[in-house]
C-alpha cells in the first residue's frame, strides 16, 4: 500500500450535482484511490446551500461512488446539528428569521429551507431549518450598511431557533468550519471547484496545506487567454501550496501566465482498465459520452455520422448523456433510426467495451477521461485535436485518431477511415490503446500524487517560517 504524506486528507468542492460527471467523478475517484489503495480516509466537503442529501445519498450509492473510508459532508446540514464559534449576534445584524407564509423547499417530504427572492429571481435569504422545523441558520444577503449598499451575514441558531453567532459573509463561515473540522491537526485541504478556490486562496493556516486541483482547460478555446471564469484564481495561483493540473503540458502553458512562484505539478486522473478486454471480436457502432450542451459540440458528432452512413450503413451511434442542447440534437437526428439518444446513464462506460469508436467533439479538455476511459476500453478515440488531453493520450493512427478541431468533414472521414480497416490493424491499435490506458491505473497516479503532496507541504513548511520572521520583524519594528 502507497503511504500518503502524515496528515487528514480533506475534498472542497462547491456541490455535487445528481447527474455529476466530470470533476465530481474525478474527485470522489481520486477520494476513493487515497482510502482504497492510500490507506487514508478522506472527508468530503460541499457548500451548496441547496443540496438535497437524501437525493444525493441515494445517487451516489447507485454507482458505487464512496467507499468505507471517503465521506461526505454538507456544511448546511452540518450546521444543522452542530454548533459554531462565531462573533455574538447583534441588533444591527438583521436577523429576521422568514415567516412560515414564505416559499419553501422540501427534500424527502421534510421542510428544509425557506427562501426569499425579489422580484427578479435573486435569493436574498435563506432560512436553514432542522428536521424539527426549528430555525439552524439564516443566510441573508440583504443587509443594509450605512453607506447605502447591503452586506451579507449569516446567522446560526441554537435548537430552539434563538440566534447564536453571526459570521459577516458566507466565506467567514466557511473558515470557521474548516478550523472546527480540522482541529488544528496536520491536514490537506484538496479544491478541486473554481468556486471554492476563490475563497480557499485566502484560506491560509500553519496546520492545512492548501492545493487547487484544476480540472478543466484555463485558456479560451483559441488558446490565447485565460478563461473569464478562471482569472481571479489563476491570478493568484501563488497563494496555494501547490496547483495541480491533469497534464504536463497545461501546467507549462500554466507557467507563462504565472511566472515562478507557484508550485505547479501534473498529475493525471486515474483510469481502471476493465478486467479480460476483448480487442479480437467485431465491433460495429459509434458512442458519445457527454454532458450535451454547447460546448461539447455533439451535433458535430450527429453530422459525421450521418455523413458517413450512405457509405458504411452499418454505423450506428449510441449518444448517452442529457443537457440543454438534448431537443435541438434530436431534431438534428430528424429521427434517424441508427443515431440513439440513451440519456444520462451511469454505467454508461460499460458501452464502451462493445462500441468500435468514441467520437469526442469539445471545445476544449484538460484530461479527458472519456478518452482514456475509450483506450482502456479498447474503444478507439476519433478526438478534436484540443489541448489538452487528447494530444497528450491519443498517439495518432496508433492509439486512436486526431482531427482538427471544428472540421466535421474530415470527422466523417476518419470515421469512414476506421469502418474499412481490416480486423488485424484494428486489433493491433486496440492493443495499443489499452497499453496507454494502463500508464494511468491508479498504482502510478497514487504514487505522482504522494510525491506532489509532499512537495506541497515542504513549500507550505517554508512559507509559514517566512510569515513568522516576517511577523517577528514587523514586531521588532513596532518596538523600536
């Protein structure tokens, strides 16, 4: 078993949605690799003021998403019944818990929230209830300071609903959480959302080295700037211990915008190669696995397909996943009896063990585990030619096919191109295909893990001492 540097090993991320894929499933994977195979429990931490637990629990038990050692924690439901050190409540703190006349929201029967919107949608309070109806917190967001413009406090209760302490915006909360959670033991707090990182960069105490697992790509889909979304944290990457990117070559894309201070490293997602993989047999269809919606570009996929099948009529394509685009894609499909819309599926990824090529159409990657999940597979990648995953994955014509990105014409044609190789050659590239899967099984992603989890603490070790002596001269200074 990899032993993990000494410490509580602990996952931010902002909420985990009932249809997650993506980060959510490269997170709690990753959660899993460190208790499984690390021998180290991870708590899992989510801050997303309206998270149904019942519903989530149920959907991550249906695929086998935790194991013994990884749990989850929701910091509403934890204030629901636990208490928390904060500043004594006062008058001007506005607490003014909603009336029982207010909209509500209701999980598993039981009424757990209470909301006050204006008249254009915006939440400008929430009221956290206990199972008991009895008031655990209340988030109001339109405070009024004396300058005119509102501020945000939220306020916990004791089990009877009178006001205990008040924290002056929700990020205040949120580090008096992770101070109670922690415990001033030695512990490794892993941001894997853009959301949290914002506030998870100030986030600094002697005991918790801090690192920003950045999932998606950071550059606009022409690949000349950072990303809107991403800007304020990229900006500051120096705050955190370490940065971990999925590739190598996006952590030195990652270098030029931030220069040498921060610790960047790479570390890919792990992939699980199925057991007995059967390269030989015949495969006939196409697959998509994707969220739909724009910036995956799936009716690229639809429309080389449908170029490509006056040719091969045997191809078919099976689409799993949902999203906003779904309707528009299946208009696109004008009812085409071979293109076949399975929507969100789970176990989704078992299709690729019988599907002869995955076609991965996005704007954009980092690592792209759909791909590295295909190879393992066998399942042969036809990929746009984005950074960053599927340069750094698909050996082209040997492990799979790249395409330039946003040319459906030359999709259908390597389509069509992998449809008429002989069985010999297609046997050959799936062979190959799963012999680079496995340079990612979880054994040799656990171990860049370890070593990138040591560094990170070695550079938060000497960054504490210089915040000391700088604390100690600014002492002496004073003094003097």
């Amino acid at each position: 078993m990899t032993v993990l540097p000494t410490g509580r090993q602990f996952a931010l991320t902002w909420g985990i949605p009932h249809d997650f894929g993506g980060l959510t499933a490269a997170m709690l994977q990753r959660s899993r690799m460190f208790d499984r195979r690390g021998g180290v429990p991870v708590h899992v931490l989510t801050c997303n003021d309206r998270e149904d637990s019942a519903d989530l629990a149920d959907e991550l038990a249906r695929r086998d998403a935790l194991s013994d050692g990884v749990r989850l924690t929701n910091l509403w439901d934890w204030v629901r019944d636990n208490d928390l050190d904060g500043r004594r409540v006062r008058a001007v703190d506005g607490f003014a818990p909603l009336p029982s006349s207010a909209a509500e929201e209701r999980a598993a029967g039981v009424l757990r929230r209470r909301i006050r919107t204006d008249e254009t949608g915006t939440v400008l309070q929430i009221d956290h209830l206990r199972a008991d109806g009895t008031l655990a917190a209340s988030d109001r967001r339109d405070v009024p300071r004396a300058s005119g413009k509102v501020r945000r406090v939220v306020i916990t209760c004791d089990d009877v609903g009178s006001p205990t302490a008040a924290w002056n915006g929700v990020r205040e909360l949120y580090r008096a959480w992770l101070d109670r959670l922690t415990g001033g033991e030695r512990s490794f707090l892993l941001v894997d959302s853009k959301a949290m990182a914002r506030f998870a960069a100030d986030y600094r105490r002697p005991h918790v080295v801090v690192v920003h697992v950045v999932h998606g790509s950071h550059l606009t889909d022409d690949g000349t700037e950072i990303r809107a979304s991403r800007a304020e944290v990229f900006a500051r990457l120096g705050a955190f211990d370490a940065v971990v990117f999925c590739t190598d070559r996006q952590a030195r894309d990652a270098r030029r915008h931030a220069g040498p201070l921060p610790l960047l490293a790479a570390v890919a997602h792990p992939v699980t190669i199925p057991p007995d993989i059967d390269v030989s047999s015949p495969r006939r269809g196409a697959v998509v696995l994707s969220r739909l919606a724009g910036i995956k570009r799936v009716e690229d996929a639809v429309d080389a397909v449908r170029l490509t099948r006056p040719d091969h009529p045997e191809l078919t394509l099976d689409v799993y996943g949902d999203g906003p685009s779904r309707a528009a894609l299946e208009a696109r499909a004008e009812g085409d009896p071979s293109i076949r819309f399975r929507g969100f599926d789970p176990a989704a990824t078992r299709s690729l063990a019988s599907a002869s090529v995955l076609l991965m159409t996005s704007r954009s990657e980092a690592f792209s585990m759909v791909v590295a999940e295909a190879m393992a597979s066998g399942c042969l990648p036809v990929a746009y030619d984005v950074p960053y995953g599927p340069r750094e994955l698909i050996d082209d014509g040997r492990t799979g096919w790249l395409v330039p990105a946003g040319d459906v014409r030359a999709l259908a044609d390597t389509l069509a191109r992998a449809m008429e190789l002989d069985a010999a050659a297609l046997s050959r590239m799936r062979h190959a295909a799963v012999a680079r899967a496995r340079l990612y099984d979880e054994r040799a992603i656990l171990e860049q893990w370890g070593r990138t989890l040591v560094r990170a603490a070695r550079r938060q070790g000497l960054r504490r001492r210089t915040w000391r002596f700088r604390e100690v001269l600014r002492r002496r200074l004073r003094v003097r």
